[in-house]
C-alpha cells in the first residue's frame, strides 16, 4: 500500500469549516506552557495538581487575550484551567458548575 505524499485537500477544508467562527486567541499567553492547564492526572496528587494549577491561573492574569478566552470559555466545561479559572479539587472548590444552583 502506497503512502499519500500530500494530504487529502479535504481535510484543509474540513478543519477550516470546522474552526470558523471559532474565537481567535492568538498571542495567548499559554502557549508553550499546555501541560500547566491539564486536567488533574489519574496517578497525580491533588495538591501537585492544584499547584500546577495556581501557576496557570497567574499566566492566565497576564495573558493580553484573557477577555475573548473567558467569553469562550463561558460555552466550554473542563477539568482543566481556563481563563485564570481552576477546575475543583478535593480541597479547592475551583469554579461552580454550570450546572450547579446559584
Ligand atoms: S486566558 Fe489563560 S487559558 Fe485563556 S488563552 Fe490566555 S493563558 Fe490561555
């Protein structure tokens, strides 16, 4: 079986399609630096995870793009951190659910 020397121009397309609208979050400031903002590891101790998280909420507080990021992240639910917000741990009530009563 022979291998594609180029990809599928659908595929262009189809990631085009699929990201537009999305918002434009370029110059964030969490670039480089992904593995701050992941969820809580399986095997990781909640206190590591929450440090982990406490430094990526400070980079969130000097990212020039916080705004549009917090707008988007009004439609989005994860267990990671988010525009200087941290998911709940054991021991840190993080963000209320959107779910949850007021
Ligand atoms: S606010 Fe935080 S999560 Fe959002 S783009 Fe900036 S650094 Fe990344």
């Amino acid at each position: 079986m022979s291998q594609r020397a180029r990809r599928d121009p659908g595929e262009v397309s189809l990631l085009a399609a699929i990201l537009e609208g999305t918002t434009s979050l370029s110059g964030a400031a969490c670039v480089g630096s992904e593995a701050l903002f992941d969820p809580k590891g399986r095997d990781e101790e909640s206190a590591d995870a929450d440090y982990r998280h406490q430094a990526a909420a400070e980079l969130c507080r000097t990212c020039p793009v916080l705004d549009a990021c917090r707008d988007w992240a009004d439609q989005s639910d994860t267990n990671a951190v988010i525009a200087g917000r941290r998911p709940a741990l054991p021991g840190n009530p993080g963000r209320p659910r959107k779910d949850s009563a007021a």
